[in-house]
C-alpha cells in the first residue's frame, strides 16, 4: 500500500488499519517486556540488581528503541516501499529494479538472500519463547505449576499451528482490541511502578548508558545481547507495511505502542530499585497479586497474537521468495476471497511447528531460549542498515556526508548488538544460524538450478523462424495448444516432442512465458504481451508482481488478439517436465544439483499452481543432465 493508496483511505479506515497493526505488526515487540529486562538480570551474563546497572540497562532499552526503532525503521527504512510492499526480498527486488547490472547487484542479492534466510529462524524462535514467558507467569502464581508449563505452552503452540488452515480473518479481528487492552495494561502497569520511585524517569538520560559502559565495558557488552531483546520484531514494521501501510504503522508507534513499551520498561525499572529480588520476573512481579492470573492469560494472548504476525510473515516471504525464483512452486492456499495477503502454506506450517515443538522440549524455559534468540534479528537489522546505505547513496541520492554519517551510525549500532549476540552461539545461538544457513542454501541452490537448467535447455532450442519453415505444410488438428516455456524465445521442448511422439499439431498453437517482475503487483493493463509468430502460433508473455496470484486460464479468457477468444474445450495445455540428472559438467557441486533434483521432484505441480483444468492438461517428460 503506496502513500497514494493511504490517502486515498477515510479516516475510519485509517482508524481500522492502525488498530490492525497493533495487533500484528507490533505483536512481537509488543510481548518484549515479558523477559526482555529479566535477561539482562537473571540470564546468561546477570548484572547485579543496583542503582548503576539499572539506569544503564533502562537507558540503553530507551535509545535503542528510539534510535533502532522510530529513526531507523519508522522514519526511514518505512520511505523504502517497493510499490508499497516491505520486507527484505522486497527492498532486493527494488534495489535490483533501481540499480540494475551495476557492482553492487550481486552484493546486494547476496544480503538480501541472507537476511530473509535469517528470518526463517527467527520465526521459529518467536512463537517458542514468547508462549514460554507468558505461560511461565503461571510460576509466579504459584510455584506448584512449574511443572505444567511445557505441556500448557506445547498445547498452545500445536493448537496455534493446527487452526491455520482456516485463516486469519477472524482472528484478525480480535487481534487489534486484545493488543490495546494489553498495551493499556502495560502502560497502567508501568505508571504505578514509577509512582514508587519516580527518579528512575532520570534513566532517559543517555548518559546513563555511557555510564554503564564506563563502569563495566564487558559486563555492558554483554548485556547488549540481552537489551536487543526489547526490539526484536522491528522488521515486522517493515515486512508488514503492504497490509497496513505507512502512515498506520507510524501512528501505531509513535501514539500507542512506543509510549506504552517505555512506561512499562520504566515500571519494571522502579521495581528493581525499590526490590532487587523482583529481577526473578519484574514483569509479572510489577502487577497486584490479584492481578497476575488475568494478566497470565492476557499475556498469553498477545503471545499468541505476536506468534500468528510472524507465522503470517514466514508465509509471505515464502510466496516471494516462489515468486522471484529462490523457491520451488509450493501449495498456497488462499484464506480469504477479500484480502489476498492472507494465506497458507501447508509445507511451512508443519515444518515450523516441528521446529518450534523441538526448541521448547530442547530449550525447556524462556531464559534459556533467550540464549538463542536475537542473533537473527541482529543479523537482520545489520543487514538492513548496510542495504539502507545503498538506498541513501544511489537511489535517494542523498549528499555523501549526510549519507555517509546516517549509515555509519547505524552500522555501529547494528554491529554492536550482532556482535553482543555472537557471544551467545555456544548457549543456543547455533540454532537460528543452522536453521539460517539451510534455507540459504536451498535458496541459492534452486536459483543456481534453475539457471543451469534453463541453459541446458536452451542448448537444444530450435529457432522460431527455422521451425515454422519446417512445418508450414504440415496437417492441422482443431483445437489451441498452449505450450508453458520457461523462455520468451525459441521453440519449447514440450511441441519438439510431442510433434515428435505424437504428430500432432494444433491450429493455434501459443506459447506462453511467465516473467515475475520485481515490483508487487502489475497492472492488467500491462499484464499480458502478445507477438502473432505466423503460421497459426503466437507467443504470449505474462507478466505478474511478486504479490500477484498466478490463474493462466483466467488470463487467456481476457486475451483475444491470439488468433481470437480461448474456448476453455477447445483448449489443450502441455507442460514440460523435466528428470534432472546429477553430473559432473560444470554448474554445482554434485551435492547441491542432487538437492536441486529433489526440490524439483518434490515441487507442487505446474497444473495447481496456474490453476490449469486437470482434464485439459498432457505433461511431456524429458531427462536433462546439470
């Protein structure tokens, strides 16, 4: 959604959006307070419960959040919409379309690639420790419970995963109203703590973080690693910005959740003052005694809530990454007839519920998955701030000083907390890096596949114009055959062999080319190319966005300049499909084209995911060696 699009909304509308994004754009950094100044005190690198340490930790939270947060993403990195999408396959689309065959481009491909490799494994961390920190309020309680808080977190997660299928729409609608409450109980929280030792509103200064520093660098360091935790989740200001659009993520922020966060941080601050043992968990701890029961459940919810944002945007980033070629064609299933970014990919569903089952078994509690989490979105953000330098230096085209001074900034920032983080791969932080660098690699491998075998193919293509002399007295049957081909030129395999095979040849035959251009959606007005080849064929080129749902037959059905209209009866379709062969000719390591084989054996159908009539469909096979 552009900025155009958003002005175009009435104010009820903008309403409705801004209260939709506190409940799933800020989900995530909505649950933060639950553990993230707990870990800072009680985690792997405990601080000592004083005066000094306090205001450090609090002042660093504060500007972290203000510096990572509103400068970074709300006022910046939210200007670089591509056609009003986010996320970092959508930032490498715009850069690609922006920059062109130019030095920085296989940079840039590369980072973008790693940073949505990254998110994989955040998504599989979020739902595992915010369930967890939310349940382990149950504790707190009473202590009696301690031993159901695995079996309670593992039922909700595995009923989370399980309810998917059906969509969000429902859902969605409770998310925003349960996010206020909940914002509001933060803040109502925070308030009453502060009103026990209002000095610790001092904690803002920044001097205090400078302080911490100087008293104890290591100690500081290292407490980084815990204070990112207050962040995690702004890259969902970003990846989320297509749904809500820019002008209702920042007045999400700025009005109701930054202020909200940092009362409750601030809370939880005096809380420790006034009693260093609340440290076990200030958060529940901050609440009356009467209170933390409903408050256990309310948390609990808002877990839920943040765990359905980023189980939503791991589907969204697998669409994109089918729909720009780093990813075999997977089921997609469409959850709603309104909204279209609202869908299910079943493969990724089950695979993160495993996943997210065995970190909880595995990791046990929440200070222990606080080990593991933050080095993704650390590398994130990292990588987002470089990718923010190429922005500001060749497409915003800002002065080189000023330009110069913002991405340094940022990448000292970045690179501190990434650093911070590092330390914490022997504890845990292996995980979201192993889970990282599978799906690079099966992103690389697939792209690299693909590239190869279309090279292999095109080894063998016959040119048009030699072809059609070939067949121009050839007999006819009635009846089109449209031919699927990867290429916008030469002659498909598909024709060569079932001319070949069968010796059939239709009256109009067309050839079709899908091209996914790096922009979100494109228009019907540009949606199909047609070129008349003579002789009774044509070649169509359909050009879709990577947001954009593939339907081929419903394409045609709107094209008349090939030959006439498309007689859904009259209308055969050919697909190709290809046995791959591991060899040693140059291309991937053996390996890698065998893992390229399995991905290609194990892709949904050409048939399903162009929505081809099964009656009206001949698939042609060949073997081609990689």
């Amino acid at each position: 959604m552009s900025d155009q699009t958003e002005q175009n909304h009435h104010p009820e509308s903008l309403s409705a959006l801004t209260v939709g994004a506190l409940g799933v754009v800020f989900g995530d950094i909505g649950t933060s307070p639950l553990y993230a100044l707990k870990e800072s005190f009680v985690g792997h690198h405990p601080l000592t419960v004083d005066h000094a340490h306090v205001f450090g930790v609090l002042s660093l939270i504060f500007w972290t959040m203000t510096l990572v947060v509103t400068v970074k993403y709300v006022f910046m990195i939210l200007r670089a919409d591509n056609k009003g999408e986010g996320g970092s396959l959508a930032l490498l689309a715009l850069l690609g379309r922006k920059l062109g065959e130019s030095r920085w481009s296989p940079l840039i491909a590369m980072l973008g690639l790693i940073a949505a490799a990254l998110f994989y494994g955040d998504a599989i961390i979020t739902p595992a420790i915010s369930v967890l920190s939310a349940v382990e309020g149950l504790t707190i309680v009473n202590e009696g419970l301690a031993d159901w808080v695995l079996p309670i977190s593992v039922g909700i997660l595995v009923g989370l995963f399980a309810i998917q299928s059906r969509g969000t729409a429902a859902m969605g609608k409770l998310f925003g109203p349960i996010m206020i409450i909940y914002f509001l109980a933060l803040a109502v929280m925070g308030l009453a703590g502060i009103a026990r030792a209002p000095e610790v509103l001092w904690a803002l200064s920044p001097h205090f973080a400078l302080e911490f520093f100087l008293i104890d660098p290591a100690l500081a360091f290292l407490a980084l690693g815990s204070v990112v935790l207050a962040v995690t989740g702004a890259e969902a200001l970003y990846a989320d910005m297509g749904h809500f659009g820019r002008k209702a993520i920042m007045i999400s922020w700025l009005y109701i959740a930054f202020p909200c966060l940092l009362i409750n941080y601030l809370g939880q601050s005096a809380l420790l003052i006034e009693n260093p043992g609340a440290a076990a968990n200030p958060f529940f701890l901050l609440a009356p005694e009467w209170a933390r029961l409903p408050l256990v459940a309310l948390a609990t919810m808002a877990t839920i809530i943040a765990s359905q944002a980023v189980i939503s945007g791991a589907y969204s980033v697998s669409r994109q990454a089918v729909q720009l070629g780093f990813l075999p064609r997977l089921r997609i299933v469409h959850t709603s007839a309104k909204a279209a970014g609202q869908i299910y990919v079943p493969v990724i569903n089950w695979g993160l519920l495993v996943m997210v089952i065995m970190l909880v078994i595995g990791f046990k509690n929440s200070s222990n998955l606080a080990a593991a989490y933050g080095i993704a979105v650390t590398g994130t953000m990292f990588i987002t701030a470089c990718m923010l330098g190429v922005l500001t230096f060749t497409v915003w085209k800002w002065h080189p000083l000023l330009a110069g001074a913002v991405t340094l900034l940022f990448l000292i920032i970045d690179g501190l907390y990434f650093a911070s983080n590092v330390t914490k791969i022997p504890d845990g932080g292996w995980f979201p890096l192993l889970v990282a660098g599978v799906v690079f690699t099966m992103l690389t491998t697939w792209a690299t596949g693909r590239r190869l075998m279309h090279a292999r193919l095109q080894e063998g293509a016959l040119p048009t114009d030699i072809f059609l002399k070939s067949i121009a007295r050839a007999g006819r049957v009635p009846g089109t055959a449209v031919f699927l081909s990867a290429n916008a030129d030469g002659i498909p395999i598909g024709l060569l062999h079932n001319l070949k095979h069968n010796h059939i040849l239709h009256e109009r035959v067309v050839f079709l080319t899908m091209r996914t251009e790096s922009v979100p959606h494109v228009s019907q007005e540009k949606r199909r190319e047609v070129e008349e080849l003579g002789e009774g064929f044509y070649r169509i080129v359909l050009r879709y966005g990577f947001m954009d749902e593939v339907d081929i037959p419903a394409e045609l059905l709107l094209e008349e300049r090939a030959g006439g209209p498309f007689t859904p009866m009259d209308t055969s379709y050919f697909l190709s499909r290809q046995t791959l062969i591991a060899s040693r000719r140059p291309g991937m390591a053996i390996w890698r084209e065998k893992l390229f084989a399995g991905m290609v054996r194990n892709a949904e159908s050409a048939m399903e995911s162009f929505k081809l009539p099964t009656n009206r469909v001949i698939e042609l096979g060949s073997q081609i060696e990689i």
